[in-house]
C-alpha cells in the first residue's frame, strides 16, 4: 500500500487529498513525525491538516509545509491546557483558531 492509500484508509479520500497538497510532495513520514512529536495519532493530524489545507485554499494563501506544519503544532500545544476529558479533536481546534487567529500568508 503506497502513502495515497495508507491516507485514504485512515482519513478518508478528501482529507487524504488536502493533506497531500498540504506536505506539498513531503514524505508521509513527516506527518507522522510531527504527530508523534506532539505524542497524538498521526490520523487527527491528519484530519487537523487537512482542515488547515482547505482553509488556505480557499482563501489563495500559499505557505509551505513547514509552516502549515508549525500551525498543527501550535494548535497541539494549545490543546495541552484543556483537560482530556473536555479537549475538543486537533481538527476542531484547528478549525477554532483559524477562525480566531487565521494564517498569514507567505512573505
């Protein structure tokens, strides 16, 4: 099974194809380790990362991968003072601070 598939089987095909754009022909690999990094499965980053990718497109913004990356990252930490039991999914979390915050684009 190639990335496209494991993406696909784990988030499904539109979230697959957004986080594709997202890494911008990084490995699958980075996902993973961004994910692994901020200790959460690599499938909620995926879902959190492809809400980020849709958002960016729909406005024409361009950033790179390690920049969309960083934001996933934020949003992690930023989860990390809700207690578990009312911590709301990376994908929700991105979602929220997009819509407070939203995402500068490239210089």
């Amino acid at each position: 099974m190639n990335e496209r598939d494991t993406l696909v089987k784990a988030v499904g095909e539109a979230d697959a194809f957004a986080m594709l754009r997202l890494l911008d022909g990084c490995a699958l690999c980075t996902l993973v380790d961004a994910a692994d990094e901020a200790g959460q499965d690599w499938p909620e980053w995926a879902r959190a990362g492809a809400v980020l990718q849709r958002w960016i497109e729909a406005r024409g913004i361009t950033a790179d991968a390690r920049r969309k990356i960083g934001y996933l990252h934020c949003a992690a930490e930023g989860l990390k003072t809700v207690p578990a039991a009312m911590r709301p999914t990376l994908a929700v979390a991105v979602t929220d601070f997009l819509a407070a915050h939203g995402f500068a684009a490239d210089a």
